[in-house]
C-alpha cells in the first residue's frame, strides 16, 4: 500500500514516514518546505508542492492509496495574532487536499489533530466525549477540519481517523530526525536550548495555577508513539473499520517545573529560567484519556518523561557542534 505523506518534512511527519517504511508502506511525501525540513526527508521521495497546486496534487495522489496530513501551522499565539493565515492554510488548503482526495477516490484519511479542539476541558483527564470548545484560531481551524471530515464520511463514505495529540516531544532513537521548529516554543526543546545557551533564559508562565507546585501540567507523549498510532489507525481503516476520532497521550500529566527538574537530570545543568506572567487561555492541566485509542487501535503509549527528554537531548547535540561531547 502507497500513502502521501503531506507534511512529511516536518517533525511528526518525517517520524511517520520512517515508521510507514518501517512496517512495509510505499511512501511518497508532498511538502512545500514552509516549514519543513530537508534533511528530515532525506531517503524518501518528495514532490515539492504546495496544497493549492490542483495539477501536482492530482498527480501524486494518482499513486497512492491514503493520505497522512500534518501540514498545518501549529502556533497557538501566532493563530491569535494572524488568523487569516491559519484559515487560509489549515482550513482552506486542506480542503483543497480533501476534495482531491475525493475527486481521486482516495478515501482513507489519517488527520493530525489536537488536543486544542477541546479548549478548556470540562474535566481531565480528557476523554472523548468533552464538548468541542477550541479558544483559538488554531483549535478552531482544527476542529473546523475535523467537521469537514466527518461530513464528508456520511455524504461519500470518505473513511477517517482524526488523532488528537496532546504534547508530541521527544526524538528518533537512531538520532536522525527530531524536533526542529523555528522559533522554538514547545517546552522540552526550549529547556535544553537554554541549557545550551542557544536562547535566553527559559520564561515559566506562571507559577500561581491550582497545580501542586503552580506550574501548568500537560501530557508529554513521545513523537515514536504517535507514529505508531497513525500506522495502527491506518490499518484500522484498510480493515474496514469505522471513521474514529480518538485522543494520543499517556495519561499522565507533568507541570513545568517537573519538566525542568528532568531536563537537568539528563544534561546534568541547571536550567536558566525566570518567572513571568501567565499566558492568556493556558489550561492549568491537560492530560489525556486514551483509552479509546487502546480500545479500538490496540495502542498505546509506551515511552515515558526520562527516554523523551533523553531522545531529545540526544538529538539537540548531534544538531549543535557546539555540544559536541556533552
């Protein structure tokens, strides 16, 4: 079987990718390099085009028999700051990619998702079954993605898996690929930047949240495993199973200072950090219920907090000369 990568350059989809491969899948990645990276495609075979490319699009999709799509912009701030492009990408683009796909008859979809469809949870750990209340442009274009698809299963019989992460960290064990963001917002990765001195002092955004130590708490889940759940989620639909709209995380939940405190066990350095103000609309707790994803996908997260922050270490000295030898 044949899949198209779309996105396929960037951190969760180049993991994909060699995960596919891995388990036997032919796969072709289609990116634009907005924001993906070459070196993380590298062995695979790239159409470079953008998703309003009809005639590209249309080509490539002749060739393969389902679809994994991660290209979509991912910075919560920037959603808020800059909504038109948010819209323009993740809704408008991928409805392009959605109705190609149906003009092709490609009718299995893997969806990359997001916990931020929920907003603020009615309760945690998150299940399921928590009312669809995104507080930014961003959850909102996801979860707009996410009704088109379902729409578009009960008018066509399109087949779906919409897989709503919560906090992808980590990096490959071979240290090939890992996290590359520019700018770099997510936590793990700006605490060993610090550490590195490759960035200032590391912001907590508050330290007064009804948490035990009053840091947020969030569920960390290894990019390995979320590769592999989009795999078992593609064997799920090729057997005949039903459209799914399932959560990817542990279960369990670490605040920013725990975080830290991890990170400098693994550098064997203190992070540099500062406290300052909260950010508007952080949840003080996210941590998933994915029992559904263990029901239905035989799935489930299998790497905990020390082997992602290891992993991600790992990869940040391979990728900086600078800590060579560290």
């Amino acid at each position: 079987m044949a899949v198209l990568v779309v996105g396929g350059a960037g951190y969760i989809g180049s993991q994909a990718s060699r995960v596919l491969r891995k388990h036997g899948y032919e796969v072709l990645i289609y990116d634009n390099f907005s924001t993906g990276h070459r070196r993380l495609a590298q062995g695979f075979e790239v159409v470079e085009a953008d998703l309003s490319n009809t005639a590209q699009l249309t080509a490539a999709l002749q060739r393969v028999d389902a679809v994994m799509h991660f290209a979509a912009h991912a910075y919560v701030g920037e959603s808020v700051e800059n909504p038109r492009k948010y819209f323009r990408n993740n809704v408008e683009a991928g409805l392009n990619l959605l109705n190609a796909c149906l003009d092709s008859g490609v009718k299995r979809f893997i969806f990359s998702s997001t916990c931020a469809v929920y907003g603020v949870p009615e309760r945690v750990p998150i299940s399921e079954s928590n009312g669809r209340n995104p507080v930014n442009p961003y959850g909102v274009s996801k979860m707009f993605f996410e009704r088109a698809l379902e729409a578009y299963d009960r008018a066509y019989g399109f087949r779906y898996a919409s897989l709503r992460y919560f906090n992808a960290a980590g990096a490959d064990d071979s240290g090939e690929i890992g996290e590359l963001h520019d700018p770099e917002t997510h936590l793990i990765p700006s605490a060993l930047l610090a550490v590195a001195g490759q960035r200032g002092e590391l912001e907590i955004f508050g330290t007064d949240y009804p948490t035990p130590d009053g840091t947020c708490i969030r569920d960390y889940i290894h990019v390995n495993d979320l590769a592999e759940a989009h795999v078992r989620a593609l064997a799920h639909l090729s057997s005949g199973g039903n459209s799914l709209a399932v959560n990817l995380g542990t279960g369990h939940g670490y605040s920013v200072k725990e975080i830290l405190t991890a990170v400098e066990k693994a550098t064997g350095k203190a992070v540099p950090a500062k406290v300052v103000p909260r950010r508007a609309g952080d949840p003080p707790e996210l941590i998933a219920d994915s029992k559904q994803a263990e029901t239905i996908l035989q799935w489930r997260a299998t790497r905990g907090l020390e082997n992602i922050v290891q992993t991600a270490w790992e990869w940040m000295k391979r990728t900086t000369p600078s800590l060579a030898g560290s």
